[in-house]
C-alpha cells in the first residue's frame, strides 16, 4: 500500500473511531485497515496507536503525524472535488471554430441563449471557411458542413443535415429561362464559390443515378454565402446556397429554386472535437446545445432571420 494510502487509512481510523467503523467507509475488511496501519507504523519506526478491547488511543507521535494526515486528505479530498466540479459545470473558455455564413446567420444568434445558461463559461469563436487543426490550433470544438467528413482521430456528431438549392430571382428566370436539366446551366450566369474543391463545377445527380458535374461560370467568385446570396436577390445570376442561408428567401418568394430532383444528398452538419476519455463539460454542454437549437427537424426556410432574431 502506498504511502499516501496509509495516511488517508490512518486518519479515517481516528476520525471513525475504530478499526471497524473506517472499514466498513473505507470499504475495506478490518484485517486491511489493520495491516495498513501496522504497515505505516513499521516504515516511520514509530507507534501511532495504543490499542486496547474498547477504544483506540494516539500517541504523542500519533497526534502530531494525524493532525497532518488530516490536513493532507482534507486538501486532496477537495481538489478532486475541485476537478469534479470542473468537469460538471460548465465552465473557462470554450475555442469554437464555424463556417462563416452559418456561424453570422444562424450561430452568432444561439449563442446569447447558451452563454445565458452557462454564466460561468465564456466562448471565444472564429468564423471562417478555411479547414483548421482543431489539436494544433488549440479548439476545443468546430462546426463542419460537408457530404462526409475525412477519416480522423476527432469524434464527429452529427447534429441535422441541410441540402443545397439551385435558384435565382423570379425576375432571373423571367429573362432567361428555367434549366430543364442540369446541363442548361452551362448558358446561365452562375456564382461560383471559393471554397468548393471544384469551384466552377457544380455536382448533380443524374437520371439513372449517376453523379454528374455540369461546368459553370459567371460575374461573381467569392468565398461568401450571404455575397451570393445578395447577387441572387438581385436578379444577375443563378447561384447554389445551402438551404440555411437562403430558405427564408425561397419561403417569401424572393428566390425560386429549379432542379430539386437532380440535387445530390444533403450535406451533415457536424459537431467534431478531439477524442477524449472524460469529455469535458464546456464541450459536453455546447453540443448538446446545438443539438438542441438546430437537431432534427430544423426548418431553415421557416427559422426567423437574423435581425428578427437580434
């Protein structure tokens, strides 16, 4: 038995009383408590106790040594305590990365609700499209939209899944015509976006099943959602937005979306953080969270806009 075991055995025995009460709290059988505290006297060369039939009696040595166990127990039943708290509450920073235009229109709203909760914690949270190192960088958590996600060590939850449209202005298909088919799509003014690994090449899903990329091109490539989706609005060009940027646009009219059944299979909408044993209770909280505020079922095209929800 360690050394630091036989102190916390030491002062249970005098705080319990007896040999046989610091047992049955220690869960241990009598004979244990015994041989531990024979085995502490026997490496300090000193006697802690006099025993007798009835009661148990320190020594003068005793004394001075179990006033520092005591003390010594105390402050190490209160750090687990500590740690114990920390793991259950919420609490420090919490380093989330997002995609920039659903952190903006969907994320950067939620989160007066979260910190609300969780007073103790505070979130420091980076917008950006670029891919990061969650272990490099330091996060404790990234939101991540894709079709699937690369083989890694991280853990990944998924939280819903959200589709992409093709659509432009009513006063856009006005003056040049709805595609009929994917194809179409190559005569038409398209938004391209930075961040796709094949910007100008817009996937599909054919008739009889197979994937097909028709090329596109037009007056604007940027690396922004809602820049696109403006462009949209204003009837210049037809553009491929995810559903949470522009539902409310495609509720109210403002967008019409063409090719529905040549889409391919909505994008999951992922919570990753690094793979740990005891997963801690600022992370724990934030994804149940997310789970809560955007998990199955979420309605894009009815969710409220953001200045509605400001």
């Amino acid at each position: 038995m360690d050394r630091l075991t036989g102190m916390a055995v030491f002062a249970r025995v005098i705080d319990a009383g007896s040999f046989t009460a610091a047992a049955g709290q220690l869960g241990m059988s009598k004979s244990a408590v015994s041989k531990a505290i024979a085995a502490l006297e026997d490496r300090l060369g000193a006697r802690l106790l006099n025993r007798t039939t009835r009661r148990l009696a320190l020594t003068e040595v005793g004394r001075a040594f179990y006033e520092r166990c005591a003390r010594i127990v105390a402050e190490a039943e209160e750090a687990e305590l500590a740690v114990t708290h920390l793991q259950l509450t919420p609490r420090g920073t919490l380093r989330v990365n997002a995609p920039m235009s659903f952190g903006a229109l969907h994320l950067g709203p939620a989160l007066a609700g979260f910190l609300a909760r969780y007073p103790d914690l505070k979130v420091d949270i980076e917008l950006s499209d670029r891919f990061v190192d969650l272990l490099e960088e330091g996060y404790d958590l990234a939101v991540r939209i894709a079709a699937a996600l690369p083989d890694s060590s991280l853990i990944a939850r998924r939280i819903t899944v959200d589709d992409a449209v093709i659509c432009a202005s009513p006063a856009y298909w006005q003056r040049h015509g709805r595609p009929r088919v994917p194809a179409d799509l190559a005569s038409h003014a398209c938004v391209t976006y930075a961040y796709n690994p094949n910007p100008r090449e817009w996937p599909f899903v054919a008739a009889d099943g197979r994937p097909i990329r028709v090329r596109v091109d037009g007056p604007l490539h940027t690396n922004n959602g809602e820049a696109t989706l403006h462009v949209a609005l204003a009837g210049l060009a037809v553009v491929r937005l995810p559903r949470f940027i522009c539902g409310p646009e495609l509720a109210a009219g403002r967008l019409e979306a063409v090719l529905a059944d040549a889409m391919p299979p909505p994008n999951g909408i992922y919570a990753v953080y690094p793979h740990n044993r005891h997963l801690s209770a600022k992370v724990r909280a934030f994804v149940d969270f997310l789970i809560e505020r955007f998990g199955p079922g979420c309605d894009w095209e009815h969710r409220p806009a953001r200045a509605a929800q400001a």
